[in-house]
C-alpha cells in the first residue's frame, strides 16, 4: 500500500473515533461495517472489486452531494478494516481510494462542524 493511502487511513481511523458526540451509536447499525463483504451475485455480474464498490453505495447511501455519515461508533470505524482489506487486494484502485477520500472529507467536515480542530 502505497505510504500516503496508508497515512489518510490512519487520520480516517483517528477522525471517525472523534466524531462529535452529537453523532448518535445505534443499537443496530445501518453501516453494520464489522460483517462486510460484497454480494456473492454482484460479484459474478460485475466482478469483486466492482461489487465491493456498490456495497459500499448501499452502506452509505447517495453521495451525489457528498458523503453524510449518519452515525458514530465502532461500526463506522470499521470501515477503515473494510478499504484497509480491499485495497491491500485491489491495490491502486481508484474507485476504493475515492472512497477513503469521501469518507475522510466527510468525517473531517462534521469535527470542523462542531468546532473542533481536525488534527
């Protein structure tokens, strides 16, 4: 992995465990990011990586005006276990590295929101 995607995931890791308390933890998650793993008839149709990418989709939802994370806690942190697997895989994937990009400006977005400082 190259050391620059490998520094953003470590600020993702540290921006999502620093969310604003505001942010609720469900009960049950919608992200449920700690059983991942891409649908077994997407995968045969579009291949895994692709299928990787519309889980992702239906995790997060529509991102057309960007990412909006809806919750905080362990199951969103996972997420970083999730881009960490598939890109050690698929390395050099844009797709999978736009992802952490997403996720990263929309966790920074909420601590700046809330007045913090993103470190």
């Amino acid at each position: 992995m190259q050391p620059h995607l490998k520094d953003r995931l470590v600020e993702l890791r540290l921006c999502l465990e620093a969310l604003p308390t505001d942010i609720p933890i469900p009960k049950e998650s919608k992200y449920n990011f700690s059983n991942f793993s891409p649908d077994a008839d997407w995968t045969t149709d579009i291949g895994e990586v692709g299928a990787v990418n519309r889980e992702l989709e239906v995790r997060f939802g529509n991102r057309a005006d960007g990412l909006k994370l809806v919750e905080r806690g362990p199951e969103i942190e996972a997420v970083v276990d999730v881009f960490e697997t598939w890109i050690e895989k698929y390395p050099g994937d844009i797709i999978l590295e736009k992802w952490v990009d997403d996720t990263l400006e929309a966790a920074r977005g909420l601590i700046v929101a809330a007045g913090k400082a993103v470190n």
